[in-house]
C-alpha cells in the first residue's frame, strides 16, 4: 500500500491484506512493528513513523478505543495480483484463497 502523506510525499506498507468491498480497512499495531513501523502512542494518540523516522499517520483515539484515520492511498497496480480468468478468481475463492499458482 503507498499512502500519499498530506505534504505530497509516500509511504510504503508492503505485505498487506486487502479484501475488496470493505468499508473499512483494519492495520494491525503488531503487524506494523514487526515490519518495522516505530509507533510511539501517548496523551491519546498514535503516531506512526516510517524507517526514516518520518511520521506516517496520527489518528488520535476513538469512543471506541481505536484509531480512525483516513488514508489518502494512490493507486498502484501490483502485476502479480492482475488475472484476466475470471472463472480462476472464483476457484480462488472457493479454495479459501488458494494461490493460482496451486490451481493450476
């Protein structure tokens, strides 16, 4: 994921899930950690820093204990994750996300 940050520049977070449809996406804390994401959370706040310490994302924390934040993404197109079979996304699907190189 490449998050364009409110100064124009980017961020990259690689590896991550992305399920279509959703209304929201969901990061988790540890995951960012063991990928080398510092956060720092305090006075109610989460701040995330990429690996040149440049902040990341703020959000400060919700009524219901998380932190919302809206993520201005741009629009990348991984090669590996384009496939014109439809009917190859749907044996996918029916085998719990099996890879395609496995349906084959």
């Amino acid at each position: 994921m490449v998050i364009r940050r409110s100064n124009g520049s980017s961020a990259i977070i690689e590896d991550i899930l992305y399920v279509p449809g959703m209304k929201c996406n969901l990061l988790s804390v540890g995951q960012l950690i063991e990928k080398g994401f510092p956060i720092t959370m305090k006075n109610e706040v989460l701040e995330l820093f990429d690996a040149s310490n440049k902040l990341v994302l703020r959000p400060p924390l919700s009524k219901n204990r998380t932190f919302k934040t809206l993520i201005s993404s741009t629009k990348v197109q991984c090669p590996q994750t384009v496939v014109e079979n439809k009917q190859s996304w749907l044996w996918h699907l029916r085998f719990g996300d099996l890879n395609f190189k496995s349906l084959n």
